[in-house]
C-alpha cells in the first residue's frame, strides 16, 4: 500500500482530505466479531473514500482470515479489485461486512463495516487514555499498558 501523506506526525486523521489520500495510522486498532479477535494491527491506514473522514484499512496480514467467508461477490473500485466477505462464526453470521483489495493503491487491505463489528479498540502508540471498549460506532483509546 502507498502512501502520500503530507503530515505523517499527526495523532488523528485530518477531518476534511482529498478523496483518495491515504496515509498511515499511528494507532493499534482491534475489532472482534463475537467475542473473537478478528484483527490486530499497528500497520492501519486512513483512506478518504469521501473527502470528509477517513475509514481504516487493515493490513490482510493482521486479519485472522478464518472469520471471513468470500461471497464471490467481486467488483472494481476506485482503489482497485476487491471481494466481499461475511463475518462468520460459530453464533453467527454477517454478510457482506469485510471488503478484500487484492489489486491497486490498497491491494492486500481489508475495509471492514464497523456496523457489522461487536467492538473496536483504538490504542495511541504513545500516549496514555481510556481503557473501556467501546460499540463499533465509537473509538476509544487504550493506554500502552493495555496494548499487549
């Protein structure tokens, strides 16, 4: 994945960026389905889809893969070919809650609904804050202590 950022020393993305910046991520983020970790990374990027606010993309290396069901569902976007994937495990299903690039600017990066996840956790590198999970629509920090 490139990136083209201008400020990269910047804690939180830029509200207002061109639509198709990317730029790397100085947090870890996790998500669960279920109770289960589907994800883990330090290696996250912003990307404007729309100008107006970023959505993570997580490396597919991060991923735990077995969460995800390929739909067959292929299509071409703006940043490249990608597959729709449904969330699965033992309790429950959710279709259409993962989308896997596996050509252009974001090639080998998952973009999840954060709808379709119960919890994310978003942790700075450095700093220390919040330790409570939070609903998928909320972001929250974890101190460092708490990143392991």
């Amino acid at each position: 994945m490139t990136t083209e950022s201008t400020t990269p020393d910047r804690d939180d993305p830029q509200l207002l960026g061109e639509r198709g910046l990317i730029e790397p991520s100085p947090r870890r983020v996790r998500g669960y389905f279920d109770r289960e970790l589907v994800f883990d990374t330090i290696r996250a990027h912003y990307v404007w889809e729309i100008a107006y606010y970023p959505q993570y993309y997580i490396p597919m290396s991060d991923v735990r893969m077995e969460y995800l069901q390929d739909e067959n569902h292929v299509q071409k976007l703006q940043f490249g070919s990608s597959r729709l994937y449904s969330l699965s495990s033992a309790g429950r299903t959710w279709p259409s809650a993962a989308r896997v690039y596996d050509s252009g600017r974001v090639a080998d990066s998952v973009r999840f609904e954060w709808d379709a996840l119960d919890w994310v956790r978003r942790g700075r590198t450095a700093h220390p804050s919040s330790t409570q999970p939070v609903r998928a629509r909320r972001l929250a920090a974890l101190s460092p202590s708490h990143q392991g």
